[in-house]
C-alpha cells in the first residue's frame, strides 16, 4: 500500500495523470446527525459501518456507543480514520479544529512550512500502530515538496475533498455543532477499541453479530450491475448473518428522494422505484437534505 500511495504522491506533484483508487473521502455527505437522532440506539449496541470517511464511526461514538466496527475495501480507510483522523481530534480543540481543517484540506492559504509542523505535530497523537505509516508518507511528501513546492497539500492528494464546506460537514455532523458534542467525543476515543475488517460489506462473514450495520451508500455502486429486485434482495440476505435477532441495517443513503413538491425525485438503486416493492419489511427514514427544502432518506431492512 506504500508504493501506492508513493505513487500517487509523486504523480501528483509532478503533475501526471493518475487513476488511483487509493484517495478516501475527507468527510461525509451525509446528514448522519439527523438520522441518528431517528434511531433507538444505547451504549450497548453493537455497530458495524463503511468506514468511508469516518464520520460514521466518529457520530456514533459522539452518541456515547463505543463497540463499533468499521469494513471498506479501502485499506487506507483504516489508516486516515484510526490513525489521521483520530489523532486530528485529539489534537485540537473545538476552536482550533475547523481552522486545522482548512489548512490541511484546502488549497487556499497554502503555506507548506506550516503544513508540515501540524503533520508532524499530529503523528504523536496517533495510536503507535499508524505512527510509523503516517511518518514514511509525511517524510516522502517532505522530500518532493521541498523539491517541487506544488501548491497542492497532502490531504488532498490523499482523500476526494471536492465536495468539501464547512458549513455543509457541520450541519452531517454532530460532533462538529457544538463544544460540548466535540468534548464528548474526545472523551470516548480512550475507550475505543475497533476492529477494522479489509473487505467486502456484502461478501464478508463475521463472528460478531451487531444490532446495526451501517452500509452508508455503497449500493450506488452496484448501478451499473442491472441488479433485478431479487438480486436485491439475495445481496442483502448475505448481511443477515451479521445481524442480531432485532438488529437493523441502514441498507442505502439517498440523496434527494423527495423533492420541493413532496414527490419521489429519485430511484438510485440500479434506477429501481423502492417505493412500490417489498424488500424484507422495509421501511423509509426521511431526513432533511442540506442543499434544498429536499429530503434524504435511508433505506431500512429488518430480519
């Protein structure tokens, strides 16, 4: 993973073209902060999510749950989120962290020497296992910068920031609306213990069985598969497994499902209209969109 993301770096600042699937998503574009206030969650549950961005994983802990997972076939997921992420909010404060956000995210006020003492800052705050695999990375970033100065950082290079606003990832996010929510998560990261799974949401047994299984948005991907509705339906049996007898899975985000006049505007699942089929008592959780008077909604699937 090394030489990828090496690679990928170098390409970069040397202006290449690269195909990579290396770069993971900053943050969220979810509006988790609402749907989770919909959910009968407690301390006790069990959760299993996309690790995505993180924001999962870090809302949920902001809600108090601390026995959560995290699967992506992206194995830098683990790596920006426990390692990256993680030590960015531990580091700073709740007045600090949206400005830290800005100088290692976006490309404005590029000022590399200041770029670098915030990376090297943060890899004493990562947990020891991605301390020497952030070192390695921020040395070779050190090195080419030094020699190219691009006006480019290595966060961006590192995740998809194109959608990226602070007042649109403050309104997903509970931990970010509030110094108090922030301290809250601050506070759970000492009694975090998850394990990251490398693989396949849909394809990977576990030997845990969890209460909830987070799958973000990740069947937009299976568009172009022209899955038929009993496809469906076997893809998400295979979750079934994983599941605690009473447990539930958020089995798809879809952005935009109602629109201003209160009428279903979108069929993201392969084109499919969920409305009108029954997929193993499903349910719509509708939560407000941040772009417009829209709404979002998640897709629920019971046992």
């Amino acid at each position: 993973m090394l030489d990828d993301i090496f690679n990928l770096i170098h390409n970069q600042i040397i202006g290449l073209n690269s195909d990579s699937n290396m770069p993971v998503y900053a943050f969220t574009n979810e509006n988790i902060n609402d749907l989770l206030t919909k959910l009968n969650l407690n301390s006790t549950n069990k959760v299993l999510t996309i690790a995505g961005s993180g924001d999962q994983f870090f809302n949920l802990a902001t809600k108090g749950l601390s026995k959560i997972d995290l699967i992506d076939i992206n194995p830098l997921s683990e790596y920006y989120i426990l390692g990256f992420k993680l030590a960015l909010i531990k580091m700073c404060d709740f007045e600090d962290i949206t400005s830290i956000f800005d100088l290692l995210f976006k490309n404005r006020h590029f000022n590399f020497e200041e770029e670098i003492k915030i990376l090297k800052i943060l890899v004493l705050y990562m947990p020891f296992k991605y301390q020497e695999f952030w070192q390695k990375i921020i040395d070779y970033y050190y090195t080419l910068q030094s020699k190219y100065l691009k006006n480019i950082k290595l966060m961006q290079i590192l995740t998809k920031d194109y959608y990226y606003n602070l007042e649109e990832i403050t309104f997903y996010n509970t931990y970010l609306q509030s110094k108090e929510s922030y301290q809250n998560l601050q506070a759970m990261l000492n009694y975090l213990k998850p394990t990251f799974y490398h693989a396949s949401l849909y394809t990977t047994k576990l030997s845990t069985r969890y209460d909830l299984i987070f799958c973000s948005n990740i069947l937009e991907y299976y568009y172009h598969q022209n899955m038929t509705l009993p496809d469906l339906k076997k893809l998400y049996a295979k979750l079934y497994p994983n599941l605690s007898p009473n447990g539930l899975i958020l089995a798809s985000y879809m952005y935009s499902f109602i629109n201003n006049f209160h009428e279903y505007s979108n069929y993201p699942i392969g084109g499919k209209d969920i409305t009108s089929r029954e997929l193993l008592k499903e349910e719509l959780l509708y939560v407000p969109s941040y772009h417009s008077n829209c709404k979002d909604a998640v897709l629920v699937l019971r046992p």
